[in-house]
C-alpha cells in the first residue's frame, strides 16, 4: 500500500490548529468535536488516526459528505456522531468533548443575542480541563478599516460582512467562561482586507 500524501493524510486543517497538534495539546485519547465542522477539512487527519470524533453543522449537504468522508476512513463509526444542527442547539451531552473546534463560525453571527448563543452552546460541550480552539474574524490590526453596521457587524474591506471582536473582548470573554488561554491571542491580517484570530482556551476545572 502506499504512503498517503501529506493531504490525504491531513486533508486542509488549519494551519493554526495543526500548530496545536505539533505543541502536544491535543493527543490521541482525546475525544473531539468540530462545532460548525462544514465539509470535515479539520477532522480528517482525526479520523484517520483514531480518534473519536463529532461533528455539528446546519447543513445537510456538509454533513451528509462528512458522514461518507468518516464512513470511509472510519467504518465503524456511528453516523450519529455527525448531525446537522446549529452551534447553539447542539444535542451533544454537556462536557462531552476533551477538544472542541470553532473554525470560521463565530463571526457569522447577526448579532450579539445569536454571537452569546453560539459561543455558550459551544462552550457547553467542552469538559473542565479541555481546549476550545477558535478561528473568527476580528479587527485587531485592522481597527481604522472596517465600515460598521451597528453593534459588532462591519463590512470589511474585502466585501464581507462580519461579526467582529478584538482583543479587550476576547480577554473578557476568557474570563467570564471560566478558562484560560493556552497561548497569547494571534492574529493575522490577510493583504488589508481582513483580520482572523486564533483564540486558544482551557476551561478551568
């Protein structure tokens, strides 16, 4: 048989989160869970080396192509780890996963009732001691760029409206959750039309 390609064997997890696997904060006794996992890009090096994996998104199309992905890769996992519902309402039991995954999904959205509803039924399922890993759009380094819409909602330069954070926020937000960052806040700005962060945290025990 031949040695799977570093895409096969990876597929296109983020940058950022593959960062976290080479540090060692996530092993292979952890139980994972992608909140908003769209078409499974992060999941797949997961899959293939064992661990125990879920998933949520709100649509049908991506889940139904992650159940395959993990039917293929995973025969014997239950099709029931992967279900179509939004971050908020997620049916996962409370404190069920060691790891759980925000790539890309916080910032859409509308407001702050729905941001607060995504994040807290995000947080719900990650057990005290576990990581919450997070990519969302925000201003940092950007500040003077974006066009408000009111409240946190901005256009950003590249055509695409968001909901942002900064900095002052996500510092709050780590201490009213309970946990603590696992690394400083980073940031990168992509040719001045936007601003992702990667916020790292470790809900206290």
């Amino acid at each position: 048989m031949s040695k799977p390609t570093l895409q096969e064997q990876f597929g296109s997890i983020d940058i950022y989160l593959f960062d976290q696997l080479l540090k060692g904060n996530i092993s292979p006794e952890m139980k994972i869970l992608d909140a908003g996992c769209g078409f499974g890009r992060n999941i797949v090096y997961f899959l293939r080396e064992g661990y125990e994996v879920f998933g949520a998104d709100q649509s049908v199309e991506c889940v139904e192509q992650v159940r395959g992905m993990a039917k293929k890769l995973v025969p014997a996992l239950p099709t029931t780890n992967f279900r179509v519902e939004p971050v908020e309402r997620m049916s996962f039991e409370d404190g069920c996963a060691d790891v759980v995954i925000s790539n890309t999904v916080l910032h859409l959205a509308a407001d702050d009732p729905q941001f607060e509803a995504m994040l807290q039924g995000t947080w719900r399922v990650l057990k005290p001691g576990g990581i919450f890993f997070c990519r969302l759009a925000s201003t940092i380094g950007m500040e003077e760029e974006f066009v408000s819409l009111g409240g946190r909602r901005y256009r950003s330069p590249d055509g695409g409206e968001r909901y942002l954070v900064d900095a002052a926020m996500l510092h709050a937000l780590t201490a009213r959750l309970g946990g603590m960052l696992v690394e400083e806040i980073k940031t990168t700005v992509v040719e001045g039309k936007r601003a992702m962060s990667t916020w790292v945290v470790k809900k206290n025990l």
